[in-house]
C-alpha cells in the first residue's frame, strides 16, 4: 500500500511503487484531470504539483510521492476561480482543452514565483508545453491577464 | 431497425409529461411531433412543458467550437439565450442520420441556413399558439427570451405553456428567417460552454471514461508496414500478475487489415510493461527494405511521367512560348503525423451481440451506420446493437475521421467478457499511421510576348489517398484527393493544366487538417509568387493583375493589403510575402513579415490572415481556430515530418517529431470578412497560405527560395 496525499486527500492505493504518478492519480486515485500525451516529459500534459513544484508525472514514480503533498488541476481552486482559470475563462483559450490541465499547473507555478511575468518569461515557463491546437497566442495574453486579477485579488484581500 | 434506435434515443432523452420535438426531415423540411418514436425526422429542438428547452448538437467537439456554434443557429431563430438550453450532443443515433460527424470544416458551412430554419419554424408555430390562446393576431407578439409577448397588452407566456396549443398548428414550411442585423447571438462572440470544463479537469475525453469492472489493454503491432504475423510466445507475459488475457485482434484502416497482439490486464501501467516480455515474429513480406530516402528519388523520377490530366484548360500543350519565357519549378513536402494531444483510445464492451463503446471520434454516424465501411460491418455487429458514448475529442486534425482504434478496441473486447479500454502509447500513435502522404508539384508557366501569364501546369506526384482507403480503386482516374484545388484558384490564366502521376505505396494515408491543400498550396501559391519576380513585379499586383474579374480571392487580397500597409516599403532585412488559398473548405489568406538577421536566421515578426466566411457565428472563435491553423502550418513548414528506414517510422515521440511549442508562436492578427455571400468553413481554411506566404517573405528578405518542406528558419546565402 501507498499512502498519497493528493488535493489534501488522503489515499492508501495498491500500486507497484515503480508505477508512474500519472497513472496512479488517473486509474487509482480517480482523478482524470491530469493528462496523459506523450509519457517522456516531453508534452507536459501531466504536470502536477508535489510539495508545490511542478513535476512530470509520467516520469515520477509514485513512490516518490509517497506522503508528500500532490495537487492536481482538480485541486488547482475550489470553484474554478483561480485567477488562471477565471483568465483561461475570459480569453477563451482552450480549444479541444486536452492539454490545459497541464498549460494550468505550469502558468500556476510561473505565477507564484513571478507575479508580474514578461512575454519571455510566459515563453521560457510554458515552453514545456505543448498545445497541438496551437492556443499559445491565448495563453500568454491569459496568464498576463491572471497576473492582473492575482494583483487586484491581492489589495482586495 | 430505425424504430428500436428511435426508442432508444428516446429514453435516452428522457422526456417527463406533454413535450414537442422540432426537427427537418430529409429534404430539410421543418417537421413537429409529440411522439418522436413514430416520427420520421431529425429532432433538433425539444421542448418540454415543464419549460426545458432542449437542443441537439450532432457534430463532435474536438475543439472547434461546434458544441457551441450549432446550437448557435438554432437559437438565434428560437430566440433563446445560450444559457437557457440545454445542449446534448448526439451519440450516432439513427434519428439524426448520417450527418454526425465534424469534417471538412463543413458543420456550420452546410448547416448555417437549415438549422436556422428549424430554430425559425419552432418560434412561427408558438407565436401562433399563444396568438391563439390569447384571441389576438400573430403579427402583433413577438418572441423573446423563449417566451411569446403580446406587444400591446404586455401579456406572455413561456414557450413550455405553449407546446401543447402549438401541437395542433401546422408548421410552417417556409418560417422567415432573422434579418442578420436583428440577431443576439450569430457573429458575436458567445461563450463556449465546454471551457469551463475545460479549466478545472472535469471535461470528460475518450481516455478519461471509466466503466465499472473495467480492464486495460494494449497492442503490439509489427513495425514494419506491409508486415503480416508468423508466431508469438506470450509465456512471460502471462506470468505477470495483473495479465488476464493476451491474443491476436485485427485492425483496419482504409484497404489495410493488421494483426496485432492484444495484452489484457488490471492496469494501463501492467499492460504497458508486460508488452516489453511478448516475443512476436513478423514476416516482414518484403517490405523491411523501404526508406524514405529510396522513395522521394522514386518520386522525382515519376515527375517524367505524363501521368493522368485533370483540368485541360484552353492549350496548354499547343501554345508557342519561347523557352526564355517559360519557366519550371520542383516543389517537395513531407509526410506529417496528426499528433492529436489525445493518444488514440476507445473503451469497448461486447455483451453477447450487443456492443457498447466509449471513445473519442469525428465520425459518429460511422459508429451505427450500415454501411459497409461503418464500423458495424467492420466488427461484425448489427447497426441497432451498436452504441456510442462519444466523448470530447483531445484533438481530431483528421486522425479522428479514421476508426481503426475502435475497429481494434472492440476486437480487443472480443476476447473478454468485460468492458476494455485500449490505450495507444504516444509511440504507437506517432508510428502506426495513417499518416498525411507527401506531394511533389513539378511546376511550369510561361508568359506571352506581352508579358502576360499565359500557361500554367501543375503535375502533383504522390501516393494516392483514395488507393488507400479502397481496395478496387481505379487507377486509371486522376485521384481528386490529391489534386485539392490546384485547378479551382481564381487566377484568369487563359491554359492551364493538371496533371496526377499516381505513386505505389503500401503505408496507410489520411486526410490532415486542410487536406492536400495543405501541402499544395505551398507550391503553387510559391510558384506563383516565383512567377512575379519573374515577371518583375510586386506579388500583391501580380496577383491582382490575374484577378481582373470580382472574385472572394480578390477581395480577400484587397483586404491583406489594406490591412498590412503592403504598399509601404520594409527596411532592409525584412520582407513580405503573400498567399491565399481557396479551397473546398473554405477560403484565406495571409501575409507574412519576416525579419533576416545578420547571422543569417529568420524570425517571423508578424502574421496577418484574412479569411472569408460570408457569416460568422462567433467571431473570437473563429480567431482562436485560425491562430490555431497557422501554429498548426508552422510546424508542417519548418520542423522535421515523418520519415521511414527499414520498413519502420523512424520517429517515435515528441522529442525527435517536434511541436511547435509557445516560444515559436508568432504574433498573429486575424480578420475576418462576413459580407452575406457564400457560408464557408472555419477549421482548416486558415492553414494552407501560410507556408507559402512564409517561403514567400522569406524570398523578399532574403533572396533564398524554399521550395522543400520542412525548411529552417535559417538561410545559406
């Protein structure tokens, strides 16, 4: 048994500790938000957060999760209202959305660390991941945009 | 046959007291019924006493928009808001016909004035039914936010109190459609509702599908193309815990039928790595030998052949142009995989003679058809016993139009007696095709004495797609497919010819996003940009000076160069060229700004398109699907495609079948023109200008000619 922390739940799942995170969230745990694309850290589909860093879950074996702290995009905000996802919402980028899950947790990452990113800031952080509907254009002008409303968020709060 | 699917559907929609349906029957006249099992149309719009308003969407969602923009039409005329209905999207049931599939850009351009007619008649009868109700003329209600209003005296009633009065009234055959300047919610930008979905992981994909007592599989398939099996040795596969089954299943795509070794088992991640243990011997029927380097030498020298004419227009063969007048140019391009971010899957379970799948796919229709190519015939199962849970598509580009994931998933399911979900690795999908074949265009043209285009000849030499899909293809006709739109461009030029010199090859191929435009537009809008400079003057007034008559293309590069300052001169080290492309799908164009820096690198500083739609149903996405397009053309210009050595897909991934990822994205400024003429398509028109228009600014700042792609943002000279 492996005890994984995902989303500030709590689950004990059956896995072969060489078992790829990716698959232990989706077919384990349950949670199908986090994607898979490519499987070698190369699309970045599958990007959670452990202990607040993104990782590659297709590359990370479960059993370097055990008892850390996993989030995934079902646990990126309560009601959809992070302000990526509120930014995402507004700029209307997805188009088939597979990827986005991804897109989400790496800009959430860029946006903790640098509150006010540039245009090579957003393309250094993001470059890991591929959006094959090519939505790129939408996504640096909504992460500038989740900047905005973190900034507003922030004096309001 | 068609009633047991009609009851089906039926209860699938879940109808609770007095409702109504409206549909179109199949000569596209608006139909109404109150018991939808007996009547003979497509529902499109439910309406239900208790006020729930329903309507159908029959076009997959792959991240086109059309979740949103079909129900769009509907609503307009119904005059109701987005928010107010309920969308359901059909799932190939027999009721809505074979029309349920997105392709082709084709969901809105054939739907745009049919499914405002449906939206149209169901207002006209429910005015008349409140008119009724309230002893007044119709002339004098309106509808509104899905109720009726009296004008004078301000009386309502919500279309739900009104179905059952409306149910007695004929319905109109002929409803008057909106003036477009009186529509809510057409050519605004409306919000999609699956992007929510879409932000918090809750959109449901193919992949993500879980069925209660589920297994997983996957399949190993021989490398080598043309390869057939000889034996496998599954032992150490099945001494692997979780291993519940291993067996050989087959696969179709077009002509092709393959054989594959299926492993069963608990976990995608057990079956994944048992796959490593399964020892199989192919014969490899000697196709082991082919490589990519081999076959475009064969193909060049194939460009000799007089091949089979398409379009004869005027002389060209008789015409007299003096060789110093007459030019030629050899134009190549590569084969590209689809790489929808979705991995090609599909959930299958087969109970008895009954089937139930759950998966991703643009061809729903082809889930429950009885055709000889639906997937029914194809897996042995009678069309009625079929049923589909069709889910958001990760991707489509085409790739989804092909079933042989779901021919192979249910083969799969066969071999059990519990649900299956079949998993393609990234590798299987990068390497299994079908793939989009390379074209080659030899091109010539010459100019008259007065220094007018007179001939043009474009001879494209390429596998066929047609060869691909059917087994009794007849090769003596010139495969349309492969000659997408090289004989239908605006431009007057008085002979001109096509020509097809068909190739042999045993590698399933597939249509990908705008088809062969996308590949044949880079040369003959290229070459046609060469013959400019040939005749000394600007692209953009070359090309205007061929379209002397009023034309959608003329207008289209009107706009370009309006918009792009074109007239304006670039300093020295940028450059812009120009294309435009019209084509089955639709029609546009683009320019292209570039910049040659002094280490000899490109970058493209701006990307300017104008497409021609006649009527937008929702603008911003039709932005976001030709700033999608044009990343999408980027990536088939200048980073490396497919290729093969010993038989094999020498690419496995993304890191040698590279993306374009955010870094590469260019700026992109789309505009769009909707003038009421012709509805055209939306997903694929925005991709074939832009490789040509890239090769073409890259020849004004440079003076390097790219007549091969994929090329590098790079230049030699």
């Amino acid at each position: 048994m492996i005890s994984l922390n995902v989303n500030d739940q709590n689950f004990d799942i059956d896995a072969d500790p060489d078992m790829p995170l990716l698959w232990a969230i989706r077919d384990l745990v349950g949670l199908t938000g986090t994607k898979y694309g490519c499987g070698v850290a190369q699309c970045g589909a599958c990007v959670v957060h452990l202990n607040g860093e993104a990782v590659r879950s297709c590359i990370t074996k479960v059993s370097r999760a055990r008892g850390q702290k996993i989030r995934t995009i079902e646990g990126l905000s309560k009601n959809n209202d992070h302000p990526l996802q509120l930014a995402w919402n507004e700029v209307n980028v997805p188009q088939c959305g597979y990827c986005h899950s991804g897109q989400l947790m790496s800009a959430a990452v860029l946006l903790r660390e640098n509150p006010n990113p540039s245009d090579a800031d957003i393309d250094q952080a993001m470059a890991g991941n591929i959006c094959r509907c090519g939505t790129y254009l939408r996504i640096r002008k909504a992460i500038h945009l989740a900047a905005e409303l973190q900034k507003k968020g922030e004096t309001k709060g | 046959m068609e009633e047991i699917s009609r009851r089906h559907f039926i209860k699938s929609a879940g109808t609770a007291g007095f409702a109504i349906w409206l549909g179109l029957s199949a000569k596209g006249n608006p139909l109404m019924a109150m018991d939808i099992a007996s009547a003979n149309f497509s529902p499109y719009i439910l309406i239900e006493a208790s006020g729930k308003i329903t309507i159908f969407n029959t076009k997959p969602e792959m991240g086109q928009g059309t979740l949103q923009s079909f129900p769009a039409l509907i609503a307009e005329e119904l005059e109701v808001s987005m928010d107010q209905v309920i969308i359901k999207q059909s799932n190939g049931e027999k009721a809505f016909g074979g029309g349920q599939s997105a392709g082709g850009s084709a969901s809105i351009r054939t739907n745009y004035l049919p499914m405002r007619k449906v939206g149209a008649a169901a207002k006209e009868v429910l005015i008349l039914a409140a008119a009724k109700i309230w002893g007044v003329d119709a002339a004098e209600c309106y509808a509104e936010n899905g109720t009726v209003i009296h004008r004078a005296s301000k009386k309502m009633l919500p279309y739900g109190k009104l179905i059952e009065e409306a149910s007695k009234i004929e319905l109109p055959k002929n409803p008057k459609l909106k003036d477009p300047k009186d529509f809510k919610i057409l050519g605004k930008t409306t919000k999609r509702q699956d992007i929510p979905l879409k932000t918090n992981g809750t959109a449901g994909f193919g992949i993500d599908v879980k069925v209660p007592g589920m297994l997983y599989a996957v399949v190993e398939r021989s490398p080598v193309f043309g390869a057939t099996l000889k034996s496998y040795d599954a032992t150490a596969v099945l001494k692997i815990a979780g291993i519940k089954k291993v067996g050989p299943i087959e696969r179709i795509v077009g002509k092709y039928k393959y054989t594959g070794i299926a492993i069963i088992g608990n976990s995608y991640w057990t079956v994944s790595q048992a796959r490593k243990k399964l020892k199989v011997v192919w014969e490899n029927n000697g196709h082991e030998t082919f490589n990519t380097v081999d076959y475009e030498n064969h193909l060049r020298k194939l460009a000799a052949e007089p091949g089979i004419t398409g379009k004869n227009i005027g002389s060209v063969e008789t015409m007299q142009i003096s060789p110093e007048n007459t030019f030629e140019a050899f134009y190549e391009t590569p084969v590209v995989a689809h790489h929808p971010l979705e991995p090609m899957n599909c959930t299958a379970h087969v109970k008895g003679d009954k089937l139930e799948i759950w998966t991703s796919t643009q061809v729903a229709s082809a889930m429950t058809g009885s055709g000889p190519n639906d997937l029914p015939k194809q897996v042995g199962f009678a069309p009625e016993n079929v049923k589909l849970n069709n889910q958001f598509i990760g991707g489509g580009f085409g790739r989804r139009l092909y079933f042989d994931y779901i021919v192979e998933a249910v083969n799969v399911a066969k071999l059990v007696d519990v649900p299956v979900k079949l998993i393609w690795s990234r590798e299987d999908t990068t390497t299994q095709g079908p793939f989009r074949p390379m074209t080659f265009s030899k091109l010539s043209a010459g100019f008259s004495t007065d220094g007018k285009l007179s001939t043009f000849q474009h001879k494209v030499i390429s596998p066929s797609y047609f060869e691909s899909m059917q087994a009794n293809y007849d090769r003596t006709k010139v495969d349309t497919i492969m000659m997408e739109g090289i004989a239908e461009q605006a431009y007057e030029i008085p002979n001109l010819k096509t020509t097809y010199v068909r190739a042999d090859l045993h590698i399933p191929v597939a249509a990908w996003r705008s088809v062969t435009s996308s590949t044949l537009a880079f040369a003959h809008e290229g070459f046609i940009d060469e013959l400019a400079y040939k005749a000394k003057k600007d692209p953009m007034e070359f090309r205007l000076e061929l379209l002397s008559k009023p034309s959608d293309t003329k207008k289209v590069l009107l706009k370009l160069k309006e918009v792009s300052n074109w007239e304006q001169k670039l300093p020295q080290g940028k450059g812009r060229g120009v294309a435009v492309w019209d084509f089955f799908a639709g029609l546009a164009g683009q320019i292209v700004e570039v910049s040659h820096h002094p280490d000899k690198t490109i970058s493209i500083d701006k990307v300017i398109a104008v497409i021609d739609l006649g009527a937008v149903v929702n603008e911003d996405n039709v932005k976001n699907q030709v700033e999608g397009a044009i990343i999408m053309a980027l990536g088939a210009a200048t980073k490396p495609g497919i290729t093969f050595k010993d038989g094999k897909t020498v690419e496995q991934n993304f890191y040698d079948n590279p993306m374009v990822r955010i870094n590469e994205a260019p700026v992109v400024e789309v505009h769009i023109l909707a003038d009421g003429g012709k509805v055209k398509g939306v997903g694929e028109p925005g991709l074939p200008p832009f490789a040509p228009a890239l090769a073409n600014a890259i020849f004004a700042a440079s003076g390097t000619r790219f007549r091969k792609m994929p090329f590098d943002l790079k230049t030699e000279g």
